[in-house]
C-alpha cells in the first residue's frame, strides 16, 4: 500500500505483466498529486489490456486531497480478462491535460527578445506581413491595410464573452479589437470595424498597458487580439513590452488565417493560443467574397506552422484552454461542400485531434443584401441647355436585385449537420459542443 495525501492504492494481487507492475510502482512511487493522477490516467488505459489486477481506491482524509469522489467513478472491464476500468469525469483525455501553464512568453531569452524587436522594426519598413506584399515603408505611407507604423487603431478593449467556453470562462476574455484588416470580406460581421479606420491611436507600449489593466482590472483569462495580422510588429513590441510590466495571461491570436509565413516566424514564442479563421476552399470563392488570390494555400501554410509551434488545444484542471490550436469554420449558405473540404483536410494534414469550432451564425451584413446598381443607361435624360450642342445627362436605374443573392439568406441546420458528419467521418472528434455535463466543454 502506498499513501498520498490521503489517497491510498491497495492491490490484493501484485500484477502479472511487467508492463503493469511498472505502472503500480509508478504510482506507488509518485511525490505529488499531479504525477499520481497522471500516472492514474495511464492505469486507466493500459490495465485492461496488460493485466488481470484487483485494484482499490480509498480516499482518506478527502478534506486534504484537491479531488473530490464523484471525479473518479469504477466500472466493471467487460471482456475476457476481468479487471478494474476507472474513468475520470472530467470529460478530457490525459494528454490534453497541463497541471499548471506559464506563456511561452516568459520561456524567450532576453537575446530573443532582442531579436524580435530588431526584426519588427525591420517588417515595418518593408511591409510583407500579409500574402498581399505591398512592400511599403509604412512610417511613410500605408498598404492595403490602412495602418502606419508607429500605432495601432483599435476600436474595442474589454472583457468578451462571446467566444468558445474554453476560451471565454467566466470572467471573459481580455479582447483586443483592432481597425482595419488585410481581407475584404463582403459579409463580414465587422465591417465597420475591419473595413474602416475607426477607434483610437495607441503605441505599442500604451497597448501593453492596456493587457495589464484587462488582467488586474478586468480579472480577465487571457489577451485575444482579435484580427491582428496587419498589425504583428506592433503586437510583437507589446507583448515584450507587456512582460516587463508583470504580465502572466496566455496571448491568443485570433486570425483569419490570411497571415504570411514571415510574420508568424516573428510570433513564434509569444502566442500560446492560435484560433484561425479557415473561411472557405474554393479559390474562385475567395476571389470573389474575401477579395483575396491564394486564400486557400495561404491558410493551409498558416495552420501548419501554427500546429508546429503550439500543436493541439490543452486545458488546465479548471477547463480553460492554455496552448494550442482551435480551428474555426463559419459554414456558409451553399457552401457546405467547401466547409467538408476543409475538415478533411485538417484531419489528414494537421491532426485528428485538432480542435473544431463549426459554426453556424452566419447572417448577410456588409455589402451582402445591397441594392445592385447598373451603370449608366439614358434611357431618359434632361438636356442641360437649349441648342445644337444640348448635353444629355444620363440617369442611373437602380435594378430590384441585390448584391451576393446566392448567400443573402440563413444557413441551414443540414448544411450544417452536412458539414459535422464529415468532420467525424474523417476522424475528428474535438468540438466545440454544447457541454453535456456542468462543466466546460473541453
């Protein structure tokens, strides 16, 4: 029998495979309750298959234990070999699980950090954020984007809780709404705010400051910059800067995925959380509705190297995320075949494990729903002056039609239902569901 903290582990056997009598020493040897309960985790799995041992838990003393009875519950191994199967009611596979997390960007040296800011000075000088290359000078002038150098135009800071459950909790998530964006979305639900200059100048040091006060102030569970690919050398410099001033949150990239290879090398080790945005896979699509060539490569280059640097979602006990990525796919009227296409492909090029958010909120906004206008048709006209050399003014008709009709209307609940049963088909199992238990879904 081993004691920990009030747990105590008795076998009225001693396990008969190597394998599993490892796993009983493991346990018996662990120091603190994270390694017993991850080492539990993998008894969970391996016993079963590995051994035919009686195993019982007494919880003693609970009042001293960080765990509660009903977490852990006992069934029955129905099969050939009998044995004991516990299962955790957390609802999270083990290697999804992080006893506690620091952001990675506390683990950057300081000679990185240098690096860093040598080199996001560099990227404003010569633009090439963005697949778009404008290639400007932006302490001169501005690209596609419509932002300088020296600030950053943001419209909203504050605590949201409009994001996924994990990411969100309770208090909210520390937002970041910058103006402006690289993409010209025709329906996007920010049009107002991405399409225009709109909101208020602040430096990267003034935005660092803000990160702290969401913290300390807002009580908030993490930083989410939200449509910040226009922006990375000034969220690069904020993020130092804000580490200095005592910053312990997570930093999420909220993207749409639009970003170049170059500025995520620059974000590399001060994002912990990647959440892109993949809109739609048909290029012709794109062209049209996103106002971008390449979107599709450009978006699959870009969830690539994020994996790379942060791979699948993880969670803490109390069911925030800390580290990884969560994939969203806004399903659109009539585009469920390209929604499929895209689950497809992250379970065969990314991870199977990836985490999904398909979302079904989708509504015309922007420019989608407009009035049409024609050109210019005389069919009537006013002459200005009386005389050989009237001019004749043509006047504009306004047609009944409406701009985009094809994706003027609501989604469906099987365009949506389409695109969830080829997400599973393909292997992925990660999603952002409504909870079927009290707590988050994770």
């Amino acid at each position: 029998m081993a004691n920990l903290k009030g747990i105590s582990i008795e076998t009225s056997q001693r396990a008969k495979t190597p394998a599993a009598a490892s796993v009983f020493d493991a346990m018996q040897g662990a120091k603190t309750m994270h390694e017993f309960m991850h080492t539990l985790n993998f008894c969970c799995l391996v016993l079963p298959t590995l051994t035919q041992p009686q195993l019982k838990l007494n919880f003693l003393k609970m009042h001293k234990a960080p765990l509660h009875l009903h977490h852990l519950r006992v069934w029955p191994h129905s099969g050939k070999t009998s044995g004991v199967f516990l299962r955790r009611r957390l609802h999270l596979a083990p290697p999804f699980l992080l006893d506690d997390y620091i952001p990675r960007y506390h683990n950057i040296s300081s000679q990185d950090a240098a690096k860093k800011r040598s080199a996001a000075y560099a990227h404003l000088q010569n633009c090439n954020l963005c697949p778009r290359l404008c290639g400007v000078n932006r302490y001169e002038k501005t690209g596609v984007c419509l932002i300088g150098a020296e600030t950053v135009k943001v419209n909203v800071i504050a605590p949201h809780f409009g994001e996924e459950p994990c990411i969100q909790g309770h208090n909210g998530s520390g937002s970041v709404f910058f103006s402006g964006c690289n993409l010209r979305c025709v329906f996007c639900q920010n049009h107002d705010i991405a399409h225009q200059r709109k909101g208020f100048d602040l430096t990267p040091e003034e935005l660092a400051e803000w990160y702290v006060k969401l913290q300390e102030a807002g009580r908030v569970h993490n930083i989410n910059l939200v449509t910040p690919e226009h922006v990375v050398p000034q969220v690069v410099l904020s993020i130092l800067h804000a580490r200095e001033l005592g910053l312990q949150l997570p930093v999420i990239y909220n993207t749409s995925s639009f970003d170049s290879l170059a500025s995520l090398e620059l974000l590399d080790g001060l994002i912990d959380i990647y959440l892109p945005d993949f809109k739609v896979w048909k290029n012709s699509t794109s062209k049209r509705l996103l106002k971008a060539d390449n979107y599709t490569e450009t978006a699959m280059e870009s969830i690539k190297a994020m994996h790379a640097q942060v791979g699948d979602l993880c969670f803490t006990p109390d069911g925030l995320a800390k580290k990884g990525v969560l994939v969203r796919h806004l399903v659109m009227p009539g585009k469920e075949d390209e929604g499929q296409e895209i689950v497809q492909w992250l379970a065969s090029n990314i991870s199977k494990d990836i985490f999904v958010n398909i979302m079904e909120q989708y509504h015309p906004d922007a420019h989608v729903g407009k009035a049409r206008r024609r050109g210019s048709v005389p069919s009537q006209s006013t002459p200005l002056s009386q005389g050989s050399n009237d001019v004749v003014m043509p006047v504009t008709v306004e047609s009944p039609d409406v701009r985009y009709e094809d994706i003027n209307r609501a989604i469906l609940p099987e365009e949506v239902s389409s695109v969830r049963r080829a997400a599973e088909n393909a292997g992925l199992w990660r999603f952002c569901d409504p909870p079927e238990h009290s707590g988050f879904s994770i």
